[in-house]
C-alpha cells in the first residue's frame, strides 16, 4: 500500500489532535518505525506495541484523526502480515461490527486500524495493489449499514452490557460515518427512520436528529432520482415544511405573518396538511406546533381539531372538555416541546379524559411548581429554554397520549419504565398522582403488603439520582421507582423462590395475575420444571388452549434476552399486551419493551418485528413459540385449573423447549444425578 501523503511523522500540531493524544501518537510513530525496521520473520514481535498503542490513542480525543493518519503506513510496514486483514479485498463487512466491540483489545484495534485503511483508500488519501477506492468505500457503506443503530439509536440491553467495548464500536463507526457521508447509505437510513417512527416513540430526538442530517446532505450533495431520494424527502418536509406556507422552511416568525393574512379555506388546508403529515410519521413539526398555539385565540372557527387530525373520539372529548385543552396546549405546547402536539392528539383519541379523575387531575398538573432535587433534573435534563413545569407537563401529555412509547434509554431500569408506561395505559390518573409528589416533595411513597415505603429514606439504586436520556416523566420518577423497586426486593429476602412473584402486583397495581411461574431455579439459575411451565404458559395464554380468553390487562413477564448468534445476554422486564392471529392465520404475541427500540434480533429465527404484522403502534410480536421460547417469568391467575395444560401437543412442547436450549437455555440444564443416587 502506498500512500500520496507522507506518513513518516505523527499529526502536526493543530491537526485537531488534543495534546495528550498528540503525544501517545508519537509513541505510535516510534512503535511503527520499529516495525519497519523489522525483518519480515520478525514483524509479528513489533506488531503488538503498535496495537496496544492504537487501543489506548482511539479512547482519546482526536486519537482516531491520529490513527488515520498513520493507517497507510501501519500497513506497508507489515502490521497486517500473517492475520486475514493481510488480504482486504476477502474481508466481511458482517463481522466488522463483532471485533470492533471484541473482549480482546488487541483484535479491536486491528480491526480498527484496517477501517482507517479502508477510509484512506476511499478518499483517495492512500493507494492499495488489491483495493480501488470503489471498493473501500463500498465495503465501509456496508459496514455502516449493517451497524446503523450503533451509530443513531441509544444503548440498547447487549450495548449496556459490553459497556466501554460498545462505546468503543460506537466511536469508530462514528467517525467512519462523518467521513463517508450520508449519499451511499440513504436507503438502508430511511428504511431504518421509518421503522423507528413506526414504534412511535416519546423520545423522537435521535430521530429528528437523523432527518436533520439527511437535510443537510441533500442541500449540500444531494443524490440521485429514486425511492431512496423520495423516501429521504418525505421525511424532511414533514419536519420543515410539512404545508404549503412552510415548504420553504421560512422561520416560525415569518410562517405566522403569512398564515395572518390567510382566508378560512387556506387555514384549513394548512391544519389539515399538519395533521396528515404528523400521523404519518409521529413527528411534529416547528410549524405545526406554532399553528396550534396560534390557532387557539383564532375566533372565526374552530381550526386546532383540525391541526390534530382528530376522528369522533377525539371531537368527542375536545367537545366536551374544550377549557381543559385549550389551556394544556398554552402551557405545554411551545417551541421546546413541539411533540406534545401530538401527545395531546393521542391523548383525546384514547378519551381518557372521560375517566372522571383525569380532568381534576390535569388541571393540578397545569398549577403544579416543581420544586428542590425535581426541579434541578428536569433542568439538567431538558434546559431552561421554557421552565421545568412546561417540559413536564409536555411530557405527561405524550406519555398519556402514547403509554407504548416510553423507554428507558440507557439505563438498567426496565421495570420502572415498564410501570410508568402500565399506569399511562391502565390507571392514567394514579400515574399523575406519584408525579404529583415527585414534583412537591421529590419523593414517592408506595405500601408493600402494608408496609409504608417512602422513596426519600432509601439508598440510591441502580438509576443513581435518575436519568437524563428519557422523557420528562422518567426522568421525575425513575430513580424514585427503582429505589422502591429494590427495597421490595429487600422485603422478600429469605422467602423461596422468585421474589418477582410478590413484587409485581403489589408495584404495578391490582390488575397483575396473583399467582407466577418461573422457569428457572433461583438459587442454582438452570431450569426448572420447564414441560410444566410451558404448558401453563401455553394453556394461561394461547386461545387454543384458554378457551379463547384474551388478555383483559396486559401481564408482567421477565425474559432471557439473548443477541443474534442466540447467546444469553441478561434478564428484561416486559409486558404481554395480547395475542391473536396475523395476517397470514399464525398466532402472534404482542408485546411491550421498555427498550427504546423494540425490533431486536434474538437469534434462532427469533426476530422481533415491529410492524407488518398486525403490530400497533409502540408494540413488538414474535410469533407464539419463538416468543415463549424466551419467557422465564410470567404471572397467572391463581384461580385457574390446571386440566386444559395437558392439551397442549408433545412436539409443540418439544419444539419450544429445542429454541430455548439452542439459546439462553444452553448451559441451565438440569443436572442429571449420578447413577444409583
């Protein structure tokens, strides 16, 4: 490999290298002279100081423009030789992603350097005997595509833990990206966008983010006429210029002077062309959250039903409650919290507000002050763009409006995420009540079994002082739930068995089965009893076999998480929300993850899909035994018999339980006793 700049010396200062990184990549000069300098037996003696050197520089800030510099030249100097990234042109873009996040440093930094060689080749920086610049940067659009959610979306469970190993992917694929651009890889990123904004997520900021990015890449490169190009512009007018008077993107100051001087009819198609834009994509646009505000004060007819896109449920409740939305939308609709434009569309098509405690109960949320250790969080979390009360308020409006959307970001809290979207869905007016003292006292206080647990008075847990990368709502309320949440679990220290079984329905409320199943011994972690689980699963929840009896209140379940070879990564709080037939007559879970993104590949065939098959939106599915085949936890109704379990055919039990022990179950087998025992 040669390259057309000279590589013989570490970047100069004011390459955009930090200091400390500028004098590690000295050391890495120094470590790859010596590798030249070695004869060719002898290069794989020189070879590890380069990588370890590489490993600690990509860490540092400017340590990966350090290493690209260099690349061209590690690789004439041999560092590849004797390894399979000797020969670029057979590498797999696929197993990129896997060695970059490797337990082994040393096979990351490899991996890593060979990128860099690739982005050197394919901007023209350096020449390859058997890589044209072609074929690197098709290899690295691969490579991106291929790892697009590493780039964009927050940590999901495998990310959270591999820890510094993800961050260290994360970085690279990163810089790849800023270098590449966006032109090669604009399908597969629309592609990706809408499978996001089809789960209708509360926290739409990563995906605004990624539209905002095409934007510019367009104005700046554009691309060639297609559906890629089509697909890429839908999604940015719908953010900048979803109507004709803002299909300009004019600035909200001039879209309202224009819209001033509009007659009824032009109004009205400009409502109309807001709403249809954000039910399509789950977006609300700058505009469209100015109209709304604008248009509340307009007298001469009634436009903000129309700006919402509301059918007869939602007409029904802005008839009905006509004060009450008009004040939500001056306190909680500003050029900080457009999304609850759309949180409060939702809202009234769910009619809720028909609850008879929910019209009182908002209308405390809109004279709340949140003050102390609440106030500083939502501060530090959102800004003092608008005040803490407008970001909350927003943000009960949308986790009301969408129950499903609602995720735990990057934090191991899974069960306070699924509780706050359980109360949203089902008790939406007790979920107001916590938020209410979260916001006055900076606690909450919960009973288990009778005993008085007051969030106040208990260590900190796992979500430290709460999180920052999640909704207004979660960020109030999830260090308080996860404190509850373990000191529940202090409560059931000494009883046998799963301590799930007693937590659940006295955390989440009344609605949750009495009575639990597990299927994996607490105290040893192999299975067991696992015919016998499965078939109660089976005869609790599949119509075959329950007599057709739907799901009234969706159901707590833990299950084994595992990545796409199938391995067992953790454990993971969901709920079951139903199951029923799809499109194509095969019977289906549908599910609630309080994962940010619910579309994961399991492994075995076990991929979650979020759409296309009767999903609504904010759920996932998998078809019914893949989806048993990773449950360890599930609750049941203590009252039911046990008669119909033995329905359930042999081969199906057999089947489900081959898909749990080609996975997570592999090494939780049973112990068999030693003969004669």
């Amino acid at each position: 490999m040669t390259a057309d700049t000279a590589h013989s010396a570490p970047p100069p200062e004011g390459s955009g290298v930090d200091a400390p990184a500028l004098r590690l990549a000295e050391t890495l000069d120094v470590a790859i002279a010596r590798l030249e300098q070695a004869r060719p037996f002898a290069k794989f003696r020189h070879q590890r100081p380069v990588l370890d050197v590489v490993a600690r520089l990509q860490a540092m800030p400017g340590g990966l423009d350090a290493i690209a510099a260099q690349a061209a030249r590690m690789d004439a100097a041999g560092l590849f030789a004797g390894s399979d990234w000797d020969r670029p042109e057979t590498l797999l873009p696929q197993l990129v992603g896997g060695t970059l996040s490797s337990e082994d440093p040393v096979s990351a930094a490899l991996e890593l350097t060979s990128l860099a060689r690739f982005l050197a080749v394919a901007t023209g920086q350096a020449r390859h005997d058997n890589l044209h610049s072609d074929q690197a940067r098709h290899f690295l659009t691969q490579v991106l595509a291929l790892n697009l959610r590493d780039i964009f979306l927050p940590p999901d469970e495998t990310a959270r833990m591999l820890g510094e190993r993800y961050d260290r992917k994360r970085r690279a694929l990163t810089y790849i990206f800023e270098h590449i651009g966006l032109t090669d890889v604009l399908g597969v990123l629309v592609t990706e966008i809408w499978r996001l904004l089809e789960q209708r997520s509360v926290q739409v900021g990563v995906a605004k983010d990624m539209i905002a990015q095409i934007a510019i890449a367009l104005h700046e490169k554009g691309t060639e006429p297609g559906n890629e190009r089509l697909g890429a512009e839908r999604l940015v007018s719908a953010l900048f210029g979803p109507t004709v008077a803002s299909l300009d993107d004019p600035g909200t100051a001039v879209y309202l002077d224009r819209i001033a001087h509009f007659d009824e009819a032009g109004l009205s198609r400009e409502a109309m062309g807001f709403a249809r834009a954000m039910h399509d994509t789950g977006l609300v646009s700058d505009y469209h959250a100015a109209f709304v505000t604008w248009a509340v004060d307009y007298a001469d007819r009634p436009l903000v039903p129309e700006a919402l896109g509301l059918g007869s449920r939602g007409l029904d409740s802005w008839r009905n409650y006509r004060r009450l939305i008009q004040d939500l939308i001056g306190a909680a609709v500003t050029p900080a919290t457009p999304q609850a434009v759309y949180g409060l569309a939702m809202l009234l098509e769910r009619g809720i507000l028909h609850h008879a405690p929910m019209v009182p109960a908002l209308d405390r949320q809109l004279q709340l002050t949140v003050r102390g250790q609440a106030r500083e969080r939502l501060i530090q979390g959102f800004g003092e763009a608008v005040p803490p009360e407008a970001h909350l308020l927003a943000g009960v409006v949308q986790v009301l409006g969408q129950p499903l959307g609602i995720g735990q970001g990057a934090n191991p809290t899974c069960q306070a995420a699924r509780a706050i979207a359980m109360w949203a869905l089902i008790e939406p007016d007790y979920l107001l009540h916590i938020v209410t003292q979260a916001a006055e006292f900076d606690t909450v206080l919960m009973q288990f079994e009778g005993t008085a647990i007051d969030a106040a008075d208990l260590p900190v847990g796992l979500a430290g002082f709460g999180p920052i990368d999640a909704d207004p709502v979660s960020v109030l309320l999830v260090s308080h739930l996860d404190r509850i949440y373990a000191e529940m679990g202090r409560l059931c220290a000494g009883r046998d068995g799963d301590p799930h079984r007693w937590i659940n329905p006295q955390f989440h409320g009344w609605w949750v089965a009495r009575d639990c199943a597990v299927a994996v011994d607490v105290t040893s972690g192999r299975l067991t009893g696992y015919d016998t689980f499965l078939r109660r699963f089976m005869s609790s929840y599949h119509p075959l076999f329950n007599g057709d009896r739907p799901v009234s209140h969706p159901q707590p379940a833990g299950i084994a998480v595992t990545d796409p070879q199938g391995q067992f990564v953790g454990w993971h709080a969901i709920a079951i929300l139903r199951v029923g037939e799809d499109q194509a007559g095969k019977m289906r879970v549908y599910f609630y993850n309080p994962n940010n993104d619910s579309g994961q590949d399991w492994g075995g065939g076990a991929v979650v899909s979020t759409g296309g098959n009767g999903e609504r939106h904010g759920e996932g599915s998998l078809e019914f035994e893949q989806f048993l085949s990773r449950v360890y936890l599930f609750h049941d109704d203590p009252l039911r018999g046990t008669e119909t379990d033995h329905d359930v055919p042999q081969e199906v039990i057999d089947h489900i339980r081959d898909l749990a022990t080609g996975s997570w179950a592999a090494g939780r087998l049973p112990e068999i006793p030693p003969r004669g025992a």
